[in-house]
C-alpha cells in the first residue's frame, strides 16, 4: 500500500494526462480579462466532477469550490489566475489560439490546470485534512483587479479564509524549481500621466510661443536621471517614460504634450519618495519653462508582500515534497505586478514560483508556452501547502 510522497506521486501520475489536456485545451481558447466565461464553465465542470460545491460569478466571471473535511480546523486559500492577453500567437503549436489577437501568454491556463489537479489530489486525500479548503479561480489579473473584484464580494468570508497561497510560472529557472521569499514578492505599479500645457503659434514665430516639447523633453531627461538616482541596491525602483505625444502637423507649436510613464517599486515607502522626486522636479521645470504641468498619478497595483511566516512554512513545505535540491530562496523581488497582491492586503499568505525552464520564452511573449511538466510539482507544493497547513501533525514521508 503506498504513502506519502510515494501516494502523492501516484496519485499525480494517473491524472496528469487528463490535467495536461485541459491546458491545453484553455490554452487554445484564450479569453481576455472579464470575458473568461467559456474557461469558468471548463472549471465548475471538472470541480462538479470531484463532487465539490461551487460558486460562480463571484468578481464577474471567477470560480470558487470548497472543499470540506467535515472536521473543525482553519480554512486554507488556493488561488488560480485564469485569463489571457491581447497578444497574437506566434508558437506553431498543435494546440495554438484559435482566438484570432488573444493568446494565454502568461501561463494562467497552466496556472489553472495546476489548481484543478491540485484538487483532484485533495479530494483524494481528503481524510487526512481538517478544516476547509476555497479553491479560488480568479478572473481579470491582467489589469483587471480581478482580485479585489473577488474580495469586495466577499471570496475571503463564509467561511472567513486564514492564509492564502497562490503560484505563477517562471520562465529562466529550471523546470519545476520552487522559488519564493519572505517580504516583497512582486514589485508595485503606478502610471502616471502628466499635460505639459504651453503656447502653440507658428513655427516660423517659436519666440512667440512656449513650446510644450522642449519643456517634455527636459521632463523626460529629469526623470530619467532620478530613475538613476532611485535605481541602486538588489531592489531598486524603475521610473520609466513609455509615451510622449504632441502636435498634428510640422508648422505649428502645440499648445500641449502628452506624457505617460511607470513608477515600479517593492514597496509602499520607495512609491512616496518616488512620486515625491517626480513632483519636486516638476514644480522646477514649471518656473524654468513657464508651463503648467498636469499630474495624475494611478496605482495599479500594489506590491505582492509576502509573510514571513507562510514563505517560511512554503519553503519546507516544498522541500519536502520536491527535495530541498529543487527548493531555492528567491534572491530578489520580480519587478512585474501582480493583484495578489489584494489578498495579502487582507489575510497572510505567500505567492511562490514554479521555474519554466531556462529555456523558456519569457512571458507576455508571442511565442511563450506554459510548460505542461510543471502540472506536476505545482500540484505537488499546493498539495503540500494544504497538508502540512490543515493537519499540522501529518507530514509526508520524504
């Protein structure tokens, strides 16, 4: 009779290949944030299937299944981000998009099939749990706020969750490494957008007017050099201009300039000094070029700040079930944004990474490819997580 590590892995074994074919399958039919209603119908299928009650339409189109051990104990969260991007497919695969300009190019469809086996294995498994498992599928994490959706309609209450877990692909670590740390996971975003207003006229005449552009472009050359100022350590923050706008025609001085730029950062306190540096030397370049300078900051993420205690417990709870070989603290944050960063708002929890492989396209690329091999051990550390979270006694035999 097998058990533990030597059950866990048999148990994956036998229903990898259906759990590969449902990546597969979301990976051809990709839907973009808020529409994922043909991916949220694929997750209450197969969670109806394991005999597990659900909820949908929770943050518009996310998915939420409970699994009850029928013991008193803790609730435990597992999150799954399922929607894709307005990218065009560029991977030749049997199995590429057939939604013409919408690609899963971030993984979320392996991200969910990782989830939906992860709970297979638990239901199985269910007799050595206590307490309650929320098996959470997120919509919209690609500028959706998909997250916070789900936490104003209460995905975190009934019953009231106590630490949340949550993974992500990532490409250029060895395949199937576990990588997570205590603190900053993912950096923040803020865009900011900023309306350079001068004085447009003839551009034979420019002494009669004040031009927006030469007022952006020392904007530009300022900011860049707080980015150099604010860029030093391991964590350091990222200001970066991404659109400039001006003018429709070459005889004439516009009166304004459009400016766009994000502010990255690992924290709360290097955003403030961030937008502080910016304001200051904004306010200078008013006076020096006599405009006036619209400002509006937006965050759009917060960072994803992990706590210690669940990176800590996360980490072992990895190394037992992957081996402490396939386990690595993670020496940085990743400067990308993430809106689990919502659900560490409200309870603890750690967001951990599974590597892609070191040859893996990067995501967000036209020709990344979430690989179906980490199926396995992402289930396996999910699996993991709620054994050693919901029964604190039990441990797998390494």
């Amino acid at each position: 009779m097998l058990t533990g590590k030597d059950l866990m892995q048999a148990i994956i074994d036998a229903i990898f290949p259906h759990y590969r074919q449902i990546r597969q399958t979301i990976h051809a039919h990709p839907e973009l944030r808020y529409e994922e209603t043909q991916t949220a119908k694929l997750i209450a299928d197969e969670l109806t299937n394991l005999g597990l009650p659900i909820q949908s339409g929770i943050g518009k189109t996310g998915v939420v299944a409970i699994l009850d051990s029928g013991k008193p104990g803790k609730t435990l969260g597992l999150r799954a981000d399922m929607d894709a991007l307005p990218i065009m497919e560029e991977t030749a695969l049997p199995y590429q998009s057939k939604n013409v300009g919408v690609m899963h190019a971030c993984g979320h469809d392996g991200h969910v099939a990782t989830l939906l086996a992860a709970a297979n294995v638990l239901c199985q498994l269910k007799d050595q749990l206590t307490g309650k498992i929320k098996f959470i599928f997120q919509p919209a994490e690609e500028g959706g706020a998909g997250a916070k959706a789900m936490i104003e309609e209460g995905v975190l209450e009934n019953p009231k969750v106590d630490a949340i877990f949550g993974l992500h692909n990532h490409p250029g670590s060895p395949l199937g490494m576990m990588l997570t740390k205590p603190g900053c996971a993912m950096y923040g975003n803020l865009e900011f957008t900023l309306h350079v207003h001068g004085k447009g006229g003839h551009a034979a005449q420019p002494e009669l007017t004040i031009n927006p552009l030469i007022a952006a472009a020392d904007v530009i050359l300022a900011l860049r050099q707080l980015h150099d100022d604010l860029a030093i350590g391991i964590e350091p923050t990222i200001i970066t201009m991404t659109q400039c706008k001006s003018g429709f025609t070459t005889n004439v001085v516009p009166n304004f300039t459009y400016l766009q730029g994000t502010v990255r950062a690992p924290s709360r306190e290097k955003f403030e000094i961030a937008k502080a540096g910016i304001k200051q030397i904004l306010s200078l370049l008013e006076k020096k070029h006599q405009v006036t300078i619209e400002q509006q900051f937006d965050e759009i993420y917060p960072p994803t700040i992990n706590t210690s205690a669940e990176a800590d417990f996360a980490l072992k709870q990895a190394a037992i079930c992957l081996g402490a070989e396939n386990v690595m603290l993670k020496p940085s944050s990743a400067r990308a944004a993430e809106d689990f960063s919502y659900f560490l708002n409200e309870i603890p929890g750690c967001y951990f990474f599974i590597g892609n492989g070191e040859k893996s396209e990067c995501c967000h690329n036209s020709k990344y490819d979430f690989n179906d091999e980490i199926i396995k051990q992402g289930a396996k550390v999910f699996t993991q997580i709620a054994l050693g979270f919901l029964a604190p006694n039990y441990q797998l035999i390494p």
